[in-house]
C-alpha cells in the first residue's frame, strides 16, 4: 500500500510562523522528500516540501522523511539513530553527556530504539557538524561513560550535489506500526502533548549549537599536528557565553601558527611534500576520492565502506582529506567503524605507513628509499616546507 500524498490534507491549524520556523529547522533541501509507505520503507517524491506536506506530517495524515544534506553538501542536523533493542535509556544517558559537553539535543523514541536530533543556528559542512559530535562522544567515552554498542550518525558523508540519507523527522507516526513515539525532557521523562502544536513548540524549544562555533573548532582540528592532543575550543567561545554556546572538547590548544611536529626530520619532511592523494592513488586507487567541500571524501582503505548496513542500506564514502596553505595536508575517516575515526588528524607519513602495513620505525627507512631526499633533508637537520 502506498501512503496517499499529502498535499491535500486537513488543516491542524498550526500558526503560519510556527510552520515557518519547522521548515528552518529541518528542511535542508525544498525538493525532494520521501514518504514513508505502509511496510516502512520510503519513496522518494520529486515534489517541493510545501507547508501542507509539512503539516501532514505533523498531524499524522502522511509521515515524511526529508535529506540530511543540502546541495552544497551542508547540513542544519544531526541524528544519532540507534535501531538496537533496550538501547534507549542508554541514548537518554548519553544526550544528558552532550548536553554537558555543549550539544543540548532531543531523544525520540523509535520503534527498536531511539533517536537523538541535535539542531544547529545555521546550515554548516557535513565534515564539520559530525566532527563536532564525534569528537564529543569520543570525550565521553574516555570520561568513562559507555558509548552505544551500535549507531547510525546522519548526514554521512556524501559527494556535494547527491541526496543525503533520508531521515524521519521528529513527530511523525511511524505507518508500519501507527505509533507516534515519545519525546522525553531534559530529565528523561517521556513527554504528553495535548495539540501538534503544543508538540511542535517543545522541539522549536530545544536550544541550538552555535554554527560559528562548529566552525572555529573544525579549523582548529584542521591544523593540529598527528603528535598533537584532541583540539581545545575553549578558546573559541566568547566573553560571558550562555552554556549552551560551549563546546568543550580539551583543556588547552596549540597557540595560532606553532605546528606541534614530530622529532623526525623524515616524518616532517613526508608531512611537507607528500599529498595524501597520491599515495591513495599508488597503494589504494579503489578510494576513489572526489572533491567535497573544501577537500576530497572517498572509500576508506581502512575499512569496507560499500557494505551495506544492517537494514540493507548502501554504503557512503568517509575517508576525507583536506589540503591548508599554511600546515599542509590531512586525513581523517569519518564512519564511527573504523579505527581512524577518533584522535586528532593525520598527516601524510600516517598515512604512508598504514598503507604500508609499517611499524613506524619500518615506514622511515622506508621512507628514505623510496625518497632519498626526505633522508638527506634529515641529516641535514631538515626543514619543514610547505607543499606547492
């Protein structure tokens, strides 16, 4: 059975500016949607998302799931979404930790477990806005609270112009089941609306990460060195700032322009003058990188990418590289299963000897064969260039 479509459904009597802030809030892209059909799948609809599609949403007439990317490959959300059974009270712990981190967010229930929707005041990269979570629960996680086993985080990474992953939006009545699932409150308490509106105020209600902030800790974790520690942005926030512009991540940062280095000449002089993208191009052509954003998002060599997800939904690609002027090339994957989703970027030696399966002390004689002048550089007592 396909779900009728919704642009002719009943008024709920909403107020135009409520449905107005809706839309800002979640609408990433004005066309398409997908409609979620009666076994639980979604189609997508290559129509605009007008009010009255946003409406029927809300009042329970037809359930919309919407792209988690714009076209520019920005995003103005996150949502954690865990599909394992008994996981929810676990993502109400876990939401409470962020929200003391500096990423207030909203827990929904699903129908195997949970979601947890974190808004931003503005639309910020894909790269950027999970960085920011990752980076937090990875802080969690070494406070000693317990992370979820298994977790989808959206948007994933995509190739600026694609649809990003449709996601449910909050309020909707799932059709499989007819189940409109709860919202809980700050302190985990499952919450009773008397209106859709009344609804709706309580998720327009829920504070926003600062976008600008987002963005000043990603261009710090852009420039820290691979022998650095997780990133500060203490410094990034503002005199006097509420607590929920804060987005603690460290207790000290690198002054502006010093480059914590390595003491090998040769590890420096590989940093300096190697581009990441050729030695994907040499020992792991299958990444296939393209340009995204400010840098380029390929198949992680390290970890199988296109396998489909539990749910049989296709990969995306995660492995991201990005090129500064001033402190050179870096590299990061991005899906919460690989190895090299945690810690501080890497630079072009990390990624030389992983690549080459080397100990480190391996990767710099093998380094000196292979460039005999990161060698000479070395005893020479090296110096640090920039790439051209």
């Amino acid at each position: 059975m396909t779900t009728p479509h919704p642009d002719k459904r009943q008024d709920a009597h909403i107020p135009p500016d409520l449905l107005k802030a809706w839309r800002r809030l979640l609408v990433n892209r004005s066309r398409p949607y997908a409609l979620q059909q009666a076994d639980g799948t979604y189609r997508w609809v290559q129509r605009t998302v007008t009010d009255e599609v946003l409406l029927a949403h809300l009042t329970g007439d037809a359930t919309l799931a919407l792209s988690s990317t714009d076209a520019r490959g920005w995003c103005r959300w996150l949502c954690l979404d865990v599909d394992a059974p008994d996981t929810l009270p676990h993502l109400l712990v876990v939401c409470t930790a962020l929200a003391a981190h500096g990423l207030p967010g909203l827990v929904e229930a699903s129908r195997r477990g949970g979601h947890l929707w974190i808004f931003l005041d503005e639309e910020v990269p894909v790269a950027e806005a999970r960085w920011t979570l990752l980076e937090v629960c990875e802080r969690i996680r070494t406070a000693g609270i317990r992370m979820l086993p298994v977790y989808e985080l959206y948007p994933t990474p995509s190739v600026v112009g694609t649809l990003g992953h449709p996601v449910r939006l909050p309020l909707g009545v799932h059709r499989l089941t007819g189940k409109r699932y709860p919202l809980f409150d700050a302190v985990g308490t499952p919450c009773a609306f008397t209106s859709p509106e009344a609804a709706l105020r309580f998720v327009l209600d829920v504070p926003h990460v600062k976008a600008h902030l987002v963005h000043r800790a990603w261009q710090r974790f852009v420039n820290a060195a691979p022998t650095a520690a997780p990133v500060s942005t203490q410094a990034m926030d503002t005199p006097q700032r509420s607590r929920s512009d804060a987005i603690a991540l460290d207790d000290a940062a690198p002054p502006d322009g010093h480059r914590i280095g390595t003491a090998s000449a040769v590890i420096r002089w590989v940093d300096a003058h190697i581009s990441p993208l050729d030695l994907l191009a040499e020992f792991a052509p299958e990444t296939a990188p393209r340009r995204a954003g400010q840098g380029y998002l390929g198949w992680c060599p390290f970890h199988d990418d296109r396998a489909p997800d539990a749910l049989g939904r296709s990969g995306t690609p995660s492995f991201y590289v990005v090129f500064n002027r001033r402190l050179g090339w870096s590299w990061r994957c991005f899906s919460t299963n690989c190895a090299h989703s945690h810690g501080p970027m890497r630079h072009a030696f990390r990624l030389w000897q992983e690549l080459r399966h080397l100990d480190p002390s391996s990767a710099i004689l093998a380094a000196v064969d292979r460039w005999p002048t990161s060698g000479g550089d070395a005893l020479a007592g090296g110096t640090n260039h920039e790439p051209g």
